[in-house]
C-alpha cells in the first residue's frame, strides 16, 4: 500500500502528529510525509491512502492547507482511502471562564472536518472519521496522551483500509 501524510504545521505540533501516523502506517505502507508546501496537488498518482492534517487557524484549515486542497484537480482522488486530522486548543485549555462561554459555539469547528469533507469532494473514500488532537496554548505542547491517541488513530486507518 502507498501512502502519503501531508501537513502544516507552525509549531510542530501538527508535524509530531503526522510523524506519529506515518511511523504507525509504516507496518503496512510504504508512507512519505511531507508538509504541504512540498506536493504538488497534481502528484498523487498511485496513492492508496491520504492522511491530510493541519493546524486550526480561525476555526478552520489553515491557509496552506485550504489553498493545496483547493488545487486538488477535480476526482483526483477517486479509489483514495483519505483520512483528515487537525491540532488544536480544546475548550477545556482556554483559562477564562468567559472567553470559554464565548467561544464554545466556535470550538466545536475545527480543521479536521472541513479538510475530510474537501477530500471527498475531490473522489476520496473516507476511511475513518476525522480526528483531532489537542494543544496546550497556541504554541503548544501537545496535550500529554495524544501521541499515543495519534498512533492509535492511525491503527484504526490500518484496521479500515
């Protein structure tokens, strides 16, 4: 099976994510990680399985993230398994109590789902739901556990694909 990880990443968190999917696939694929600025929309020729993740900016894929998804040539991804992750500040990591009441609508956007839905959008099967991990701050560390939850993320893809 050939798989490719793509992400972007500005604090490293999303890139440990990714490292962490990509090194558990790697029991059944030939996987390449890549960020998202070094593939080339039109290159995917081959692939059995994407996994496309990104930071949450403004509630939504980041901006690298949304252009590459955008360029995606219509039905590029027909006879894909994708898979969409995404890192960001659970509710429950914002200290106010206000800004937490004020942002709960918006918390429950993130990246993740956005990117699933655009890759089906361009012919992918999606085989497994989309997932996101958590990020003390907005620099992070990661939330302690979701390097393992990332690797068993990535056992449910294996399971599906």
């Amino acid at each position: 099976m050939k798989a490719l990880v793509i992400y972007e990443s500005f604090f490293g968190n999303t890139e440990q994510i990714a490292q962490a999917v990509a090194e558990t696939l790697a029991a059944r694929a030939d996987v390449v990680v890549k960020r998202v600025s070094e593939v080339p929309p039109q290159s995917l020729a081959g692939l059995d399985l994407l996994v496309v993740g990104s930071a949450t900016r403004a509630f939504q894929p980041s901006p690298g993230t949304k252009a590459w998804l955008a360029q995606l040539p219509a039905d590029s991804l027909r006879g894909v398994k994708v898979a969409a992750f995404d890192t960001h500040i659970p509710i429950e990591g914002i200290k106010s109590k206000l800004a937490r009441a004020l942002l709960r609508p918006l918390l429950t956007r993130y990246a993740a789902k956005p990117i699933a839905n655009a890759l089906q959008g361009k012919g992918g099967a999606l085989a497994v739901p989309p997932e996101g991990f958590g990020v003390q701050g907005t620099e992070g560390p990661l939330v302690t556990g979701e390097l393992e939850r990332a690797r068993a993320w990535a056992n449910q893809i294996l399971a599906a694909v």
